[in-house]
C-alpha cells in the first residue's frame, strides 16, 4: 500500500462535537458499522454514501439491496441472523409467487415488498432514487442521512470463466457466487447523486466502512468526481477480511481469483491504494501497512459491538489524521 502523507485538518473538534463523517458503505458489514457510527455521533454529523450497483428490476419491482439493508439496519429492523431483510418476516407472497411458476431465487418477504412497491411507484411518478429513498427514511424514522450513489441506473457485472457474464445478483444469489471471476465491470451513467460529491467535499472525515472493496465501494469510486472529492479528505478504512477470512460473502474467492494472492486485510484494502490515510483491522492484522494501522475487534454482533468499534474508528482517527 502506497503511503499517502498527512493532510492538514481542523483538530479542534472531535467527530463527537459536529465534525462531519461521510461514510462509504454497502453490503451488512458496512450496515452494521454504519450503525455504530449513527448511535455515537449527531444525526446532522453522519452521511452515508451507499452503494447501487446491486440494484436490479424483479417481478417488475425496483429492488436496492444495500440501501434496504442500510435502512432496516439503521431502523432496528433487520434481521440479526441473516444480515438481510426483515427481522420477523413471513414469505407467503414469495410461495404464491412460486406455485404461479414466477422466479423465486430472489426471496422478498412479506413487509419487505411495501418498501419496494413504495419505491417502483415513486420511481415511476417521475422522483429520483435520492427523494424516495429520503422519503421512505423518514417513514422509518431513520434520521441519518441516506444518499444512493447515483440516481440512474448503474449495473455491477461480473465477467464469469464459466458463465460468461453476470449480473450482480445473479452472481451472488441465483448461482451462489460460485462461478470463478474473471473481472468486475459497471455499467450505466458514472453520474453521482446530486449531493454525493458535495457531501465528500465538505467532510471532516471520510470512513470506508467493512464492505466487499470491488462490488460495494468501487462502484461509488468509479462515480465521475468522486476520486477527487476524496484525495483532499482524511479517508479511514475499516477491513472486511479478519484473519484471512471474510466475515461475510465472497470477497475471500474474488481475492483469489482478481488479485492471484490469498485473502488478508493488506490485500482487501491495499485495493484502495493512496486514498487511505489510516486503516483499522481486526487485532493481529495490522503487520505490512504503510498507514496508522489500529488493531481491534472488528467482528460486531449487536449495537454495543459497533458502537464500539465506531468509537475505536473515530478515536484513532482523531489521533492519527
């Protein structure tokens, strides 16, 4: 990882007083640290870029799954077990769907389906993916602010040996992201959302939350501007990979097959090359980084786990940047 020097930043106020936090996020892990940082932080200090490049149309409905499961998350309404979803959902509208003979890869629970009806119809009277998603956080009495990366549609791909190409979902759900990759690709308008750049510019610090570096956080770099906007930030990363593992989804595999090395932290976020100023990884992980390394306990269960890790992040951040 390429040493990137230090930037020179107001210090007079911690993160806890007002400085702003913009955070990068999408996928559960970057939901769950998200959700520390919402429950140590103002709700005006906190905004969390989430990524769309998971977002597809089934059974003619608009689905975004990061920014569902950052919402839900964020709400106190997910599902601790499967990180996705509705905590106490029922799926018979997916079994109906099923004896119709509808494709039923892609489980939709029963409650989970209002937020996607919600968002087809606002989608289709003509308000942007930025309006309904604020509309729908207001309803779940979300106060963090919540940006899509972009409105328009913005497709990851997955360049397959086996099955040619792949969309995202198809990838990850219907084959079980089993099928050996041969690269990521975006598809769409690099356009971000309205106030995305904006929100980078103006932040005190910028976190990379635990999320898969290629499918949740390079669809937001690979945004026209935002690369920039973050070269005059304090950026800090937290790792997705503890002790050589992910602790949830893929992202140990597409190490393997994108990079040709094995899984660890340095090489999850050696990806972000000279955006980083400081990285925080599981305790044991910080060996080989040119950059402020903290070691911590980076698992999170429930809130008290992420507010902690939130505080570790913010705190070393303070120190270091």
């Amino acid at each position: 990882m390429t040493h990137r020097p230090p930037l020179a930043h107001d210090r007079s106020k911690p993160p806890s007083a007002g400085r702003r936090v913009v955070a990068l996020t999408g996928g559960v892990g970057g939901a769950r640290l998200l959700h520390g940082l919402a429950g140590v932080l103002p709700p005006r200090a906190l905004t969390a870029v989430v990524n769309t490049g998971d977002d597809f149309t089934h059974w003619g409905l608009r689905i975004c799954p990061d920014l569902d499961t950052v919402m839900y998350t964020l709400a106190g309404l997910s599902h601790e077990q499967r990180g996705w979803g509705l905590a106490r959902e029922t799926f018979h509208a997916l079994d109906a769907m099923r004896r119709y003979g509808a494709e039923g890869w892609f489980q939709l629970g029963d409650r989970d389906l209002a937020t996607h009806l919600f968002r087809t119809d606002a989608l289709a009277s003509g308000r942007s993916l930025t309006e309904a998603t604020a509309q729908m956080c207001q309803g779940l009495q979300v106060r963090t602010r919540v940006l899509p990366m972009c409105d328009q549609p913005r497709a990851t791909m997955i360049d397959t040996r086996a099955h040619g190409t792949l969309a995202f979902q198809d990838w990850l759900v219907r084959e079980r992201s089993t099928p050996g990759i041969e690269r990521v690709r975006f598809e769409g308008a690099p356009e971000p959302g309205p106030d995305v750049v904006d929100a980078i510019e103006r932040a005190d610090l910028v976190v990379i939350c635990p999320s898969n570096p290629y499918v949740s956080i390079d669809p937001i770099l690979a945004l026209a501007g935002v690369r920039e906007a973050l070269s005059g930030r304090p950026v800090i990363a937290v790792s997705p990979i503890v002790r050589g593992r992910a602790v949830k989804g893929p992202l140990a595999q597409m190490i393997a097959d994108l990079e040709g090395r094995p899984a660890s932290a340095r090489a999850a976020l050696g990806h972000y090359g000279e955006l980083l100023n400081a990285v925080v990884v599981e305790a044991g992980d910080e060996a080989g980084f040119e950059v402020p390394a903290l070691g911590a306990a980076t698992v999170m269960g429930g809130r008290a786990d992420r507010e902690r890790l939130a505080r570790d992040v913010l705190d070393f951040a303070e120190r270091h940047l």
